[in-house]
C-alpha cells in the first residue's frame, strides 16, 4: 500500500504525462516535483494565500521545474478526486507557463479566466 505523499507523486506524474503531447522534446528536459511547502524566500506572487504550485526556469545548473506544493493542495481539496482534479490544474497552469500559453490550450476543460 502506497503512502498518501506517494499518491500525491503519483497524481503529479500522471498530470505531467497528460501534457507529454504539448511539450513535445522539452518534455524529457522538463522535472516535475513535490514539495511539502513554498519555500520562504522572495518569491514572484504578491498573494496571502500559499501558491500550489510554481514554475522554476531553466538555468546554467537546471533544467525547467513544475513544483507542486503538497500541503497547499490538499488543504484545499475536498476529497481524493478534488485532490487530482487541483493537482491536474496546477500542473497544465504550470507548463502553460513554461509554453507561453493559456492553459485552456494545453486542457479544454481549464478555466479560461483562470
């Protein structure tokens, strides 16, 4: 039996194997990753709530990161299908943003205003 931070790797893996298609060759060059929290530096929101997620651009020593942050997201899932649902969110907001496109594009079904 898998843990519950297991099936929260699980759900991210899964989310970013959704969006292969889109990224085509960068897919390989793209890590996808858990966190527990956002971390405490500076960071590019302004917002008071914990961001879900966040996109790290690739540099001389890193290729371009999807963070998912674990407790965020499930603080604000309802249930296990809420849960895969936000995190499937996070992620294609996420690669849309590594893409430079609205994330509709990449899922139908997001939220265009989102």
């Amino acid at each position: 039996m898998s843990s519950r931070r297991e099936r929260f790797d699980d759900l991210v893996l899964d989310a970013a194997d959704r969006l292969r298609e889109h990224l085509g060759v960068r897919y390989g060059a793209t890590q996808f990753a858990v966190q527990e929290v956002p971390p405490t530096d500076p960071a590019p929101w302004e917002e008071q709530v914990a961001p879900l997620g966040r996109l790290l651009r690739a540099d001389a020593a890193h290729p371009d990161r999807v963070v998912v942050y674990r407790r965020p997201v499930e603080a604000r899932a309802h249930d296990e299908q809420d849960l895969a649902q936000i995190v499937q969110e996070v992620v294609t907001e996420q690669v849309a943003a590594l893409l430079g496109v609205p994330a509709h594009e990449l899922d139908p079904d997001a939220d265009p205003d989102g």
